[in-house]
C-alpha cells in the first residue's frame, strides 16, 4: 500500500501495441507500394488481409501509421522521393 506522495504517482502502464513489428513492415510495404491512399482504403484493406485482427480504436493510430509510412494523412498520398 503506498502513502503519501508514492500513493499519487501513476500506477497505469500503458498498453503494449497490438500491431506487431512483422504485420506493420508488412502493412508499411503495402501502403507505399499505393499510388493514392485514403485512409478508408488502409482501413479496408486491413480489415480484408487480417480479418479483424488489426484494427485500431483511435484513428489517430492509423495516422500515426500512416506516418511511419512516409504518407501524410492531410493529403493521404505518398511523398516519395525519386
């Protein structure tokens, strides 16, 4: 049992990611292999290839995906450069 100023500090973790390091290389592949991607097409294609398997609460998560992969949500087209 903690007192005092211990009994304030947070005792929540967190949770760990559901999205494994192999399923996201393999998702980051796929996005930028794209020529144009809206988020309803990650979405999709998520939930087709992982059968419910990986999907997400928040949108900010597939934002964040979209990120990792070099893809900006604004526009939701890859930025890649040649």
């Amino acid at each position: 049992m903690f007192h005092g100023v211990e009994s304030l500090k947070l005792q929540y973790k967190g949770t760990q990611g559901y999205l494994k390091a192999v399923k996201k290389e393999k998702i980051i592949e796929w996005m930028r292999a794209q020529s144009y991607l809206r988020l309803s097409d990650l979405q999709k294609y998520l939930k087709k290839q992982y059968d419910y398997d990986v999907v997400f609460d928040r949108l900010q998560s597939y934002y964040n995906l979209l990120k990792e992969a070099g893809i900006t949500w604004k526009k939701t087209h890859s930025y890649k450069s040649g």
